[in-house]
C-alpha cells in the first residue's frame, strides 16, 4: 500500500504504486494473476472518473483478465476483498489482485463544503440529505443514542483519539504523525457533537492493494496468511428504519458469519483494525465484533485494553483516526495491518506474537459491514 | 402493467414529499402483518408483503436522537440541529429547532413546524422543541 496522506498522482499512478509493491511483496508477476477485485468509491464525483477497472488493469499489467469495480461507501474495497476470496474459494479463481484507491483531499479540486456533499450521498438521498444530515452528523446521531443508553463519555471518545494518535506515530505510512491529547481533543472545534475535530479522520489520498491466491497455490508465495472467515451483512436504510441505532447490527451479523466460518469466538481474537471514521464508531466497533459486553466499549478504551499493550489491541495501525481514510483504499489497507502484524513484520507498532486478527469495515451509515478474520499460517 | 407502475410511484416518494409539503408526515403500514415504517419503502422488511399503505404518522414525538451539525455540505448554512424523531412506532429524520439559546436532548418534546427545502426541490420536515 501508499502511504495515506497527500497525494498528486492521478488514481491509475497511485494505485499502481500500490499494486506493484502487492506483486513484489508476494514474489508474482502480472501474468500470474487471473482476476482484478477493485474498490473505489467516489471517483465519479471527485475527479470525474468511472469505469476504473480496466483502466487501473491496464495501468498494472493486468488488461485482459476479467476486472471489477465494488463501490460501498467506506466499506468498498473489502467487499472487493470478499467476492475475491469467495471466487478463489470456488475455484473461479486461483490468483486475484485486490485494491483499491480513493482521492479525497484538496487535490482532487474539492474543498470541506463539496466533499461534505459527497460523502453525504451515502446517506438516503430523499429521506435524509434534504435534512443537511452529514457524516460526521450520522455517527454523531449513532454516538449519541450510544452514550445516552450507557453513560458513555466524550473523554471516553477521545482516548479512543489518543490511543489511535499513539499508535500512528509508528506507522511509517499514516497520514498523522503526532500524539495528540484528551485535552486537546476536547478543546478543538465541534464538527458534529459530540464529535470534535480531532475525533475525525482526515480526508485522505491512497491506495492499498494484496494478491489473494488458492490455498494449494500458497505455499509457493513468499510468506502467505490464511483467510479463515469473512461476513459481509447489511443493515436497514435510512437511519430511521433501523431498529436500535447503536446496535450497529450489520457488523454483529457479518461478525456472526465470520466466526463461524472460522470456527472461534470474539476471545480468540488477537487484536482488530476496525472502521475508526470517528471515535464513537471505534467503541460501537468493539461492542458489536464481540470485545467487550454492550456499553462496555467507552470504559475499556478510557482504561487503555484497547492501546498495543492492552489485553484487547484495536488499531494498531492507527486506524482511521490517524493513519488515514482514503474512502475505496481503506478496506484492503485493514487486510494489509493485519498481513503484516501475523507476519510480525509491524514494526514499531508490532503487537506480542498475534495469531489471529480481524478487520471490520464498515459503509455508510453502518447499512454495509464486512467482516474478515485472517490467521498466521502454521 | 403501466398503471400498475404509476399507482407505485403514487404512493412511494412523491406522495410523501407531497404530504410533506402540506404539513403531514407519512410513513407506511404493511397490510399483513401492521409493520410500520417511518418512510416509503416497496417490501415490507418484516414478512415480504408489497402490500404497504401510505399512513399518517403522528406530527409530534420525541427526540430519538440529535446532533448540531457545525460543518454543513454545499448548499446548506450551518450550524444547525438534525435529529431522528420517534413518532409513534416509527422514526424519520428531521431538521430540528430549538430555542436559540437550548440543546435539544434526547426524550425532548418535538412538533412538526415546518417543511423545509434547501436541497434541490426536495423537501425535509422540520420539528420543534417543545417548550412549556
Ligand atoms: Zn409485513
């Protein structure tokens, strides 16, 4: 993957940063590759761009095989991820490369109003968006019903900032690179309360890509990870129809499914990279992937289970928060953090020996989340 | 066929935002099994019924959820309140008001006061925090 922050690459040449660093990293080479899985979200309305799949296939060598573009708001590149490794599963198959990229910032010419507006188009285009509802406004509404039902606090919000920031530091690729403090958390404007600025990911440019292969195939990659379950669910839209706000109830069925194809529980789980768009999604996160019991979420990240060190790590990477939402990249970002950190390949940021992680990506306003559980190869 | 397809439209979002514009709020009421949705949808969620009828929801509720939205998008002047009231069985998103100087809670009183329309020609509703 690209490191997340600015960039000027048109989408073609930041995806193919990506995309050639995945063919290096698993020793294959263009002709080794069957299938293109691809995820971007927006590039439509950003930069005036579709059809993107065979034009990234050509960019990347890959022009010819059968390419495909995913779009789920923010959970578009691991959807992507899932019809790969369902095709691979059934032998359509055997060796596909999965990406995806995203242009967010300035760069693509839009400024905070206009991407606002983009975003915003995830939510139900006549029943909401005539309102002025806006991202941060969703998970605002979603936090909200959250820290009335159980207490949960905006100093508990922000640690989950903190935490995220800490960990950032020591990723080379994160978009932030700096602590920041519950201080200056709760100090910084107000987006959306609860939300404060410094409870918001950035808007992010990125791209990440992974080569997934058959399981016969993959004792002749350079040093593979297992796929053990994956879920993909949805939920009701618009937020009204919902039945509990923040249940989240998509990531608990896409989790359901995932640990039942991989045959453990929530406890068997190492750490988690999960979808941190604003810190009170990282605690509904924990709460629906099975972490800690409902209501619990807000406590844990204030007392630090969640950090590198804590009994239940979440976002090593830096999640979100800091290391960056390029929207269609995001997705296969999580599976490169969890790659890494099972090959014990993280760096700074290296948790003790994990052996199992999982990676929940969420879309929209929580109507799409995929859940993925990956394994160290014995 | 093709008066079965406008007699779809007619109940579905236009009607709604119709309604809308004259003060009512609907939502929908599945005929088999008394679902009740606070906006338009074709199936009911609960039994898969496609016999869903257009119903008053009630123009006065509570606060479900609610937040001051400071960084609108284009198109919008910010800050202001949205909010999903619950009215009734069913829930719809609105624009809420509020006394300048008062944050509307979670489990306030609100009424339908308006109707909005600041997103090309669709409307919104908009509810008031009720004060006594
Ligand atoms: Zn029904």
């Amino acid at each position: 993957m690209t490191t997340f922050g600015v960039h000027e690459s048109s989408l073609p040449e930041l995806f193919a940063t990506a995309a050639l660093s995945a063919y290096d990293d698993a020793g294959v080479d263009p002709a080794d590759i069957d299938a293109f899985y691809f995820g971007n979200a927006m590039g439509g309305q950003t930069e005036n761009d579709t059809h993107l799949a065979p034009t990234l296939a050509t960019e990347v060598g890959l022009a010819g095989v059968p390419a495909q573009r995913f779009e789920d708001a923010c959970a578009t590149s691991a959807n992507a991820f899932k019809n790969a490794v369902q095709a691979v599963e059934a032998g359509i198959h055997d060796t596909v490369l999965v990406g995806g990229v995203e242009r967010c910032t300035p760069e693509t010419g839009k400024g905070t109003g206009e991407m606002t507006r983009i975003f915003a188009s995830a939510s139900h285009r006549q029943y909401e968006q005539p309102t002025g509802l806006t991202f941060p406004g969703v998970f605002a509404l979603l936090t909200k019903r959250h820290m009335h039902e159980y207490g949960t606090t905006e100093e508990q919000l922000a640690h989950v900032a903190v935490k995220n920031h800490g960990n950032g530091t020591r990723n080379p690729r994160a978009h932030f690179g700096s602590e920041t403090t519950v201080e200056e958390v709760l100090d910084s404007p107000v987006v959306a309360d609860p939300f404060h600025l410094m409870d918001c990911c950035p808007f992010s440019d990125g791209a990440a890509a992974v080569v997934v292969t058959s399981d016969d195939s993959a004792a002749s990659f350079d040093d593979p990870v297992d796929v053990t379950g994956v879920g993909h669910a949805t939920d009701l839209v618009p937020l009204g129809l919902k039945p509990t706000l923040h249940a989240t109830q998509a990531a608990r069925d896409a989790a359901a499914q995932a640990y039942e194809q991989a045959g453990v529980t929530a406890d068997e789980i190492d750490f988690a990279e999960v979808h941190d768009c604003f810190t009170g999604a990282e605690v509904l996160a924990s709460e629906a992937i099975g972490f800690f019991e409902d209501g619990q979420g807000g406590p844990a990240a204030e007392a630090g289970r969640t950090a590198l060190d804590g009994d239940r790590p979440i976002n090593p990477s830096g999640g979100l928060k800091a290391k960056g939402h390029p929207i269609g990249a995001t997705g296969v970002a999580q599976i490169v953090e969890l790659t890494e950190q099972l090959r014990g390949e993280a760096g700074d940021r290296q948790l003790d020996d994990p052996q199992r992680g999982l990676a929940h990506n969420l879309g929209g306003d929580a109507g799409t989340t995929v859940i993925s559980i990956m394994e160290a190869r014995a | 066929m093709s008066a079965n397809m406008d007699e779809t439209v007619s109940v579905g979002y236009e009607a709604w935002a119709d309604a809308l514009r004259s003060e009512r709020v609907l939502g929908v009421s599945c005929s088999d099994c008394g679902a009740t949705y606070g906006t338009p949808i074709s199936v009911c969620h609960d039994c898969g019924s496609q016999d869903l009828e257009l119903v008053d929801l009630p123009t006065d509720g509570t606060l479900y959820s609610v937040t001051r939205v400071a960084v609108p998008p284009t198109g919008f002047e910010g800050p202001y309140h949205v909010g999903i009231v619950q009215l009734g069985a069913a829930r719809v998103t609105a624009r809420i008001e509020t006394a300048a100087e008062d944050n509307p809670e979670i489990g306030d009183p609100v009424v339908l006061s308006g109707v909005m329309e600041a997103d090309d020609g669709h409307p919104a509703p908009v509810f008031e925090v009720e004060t006594d």
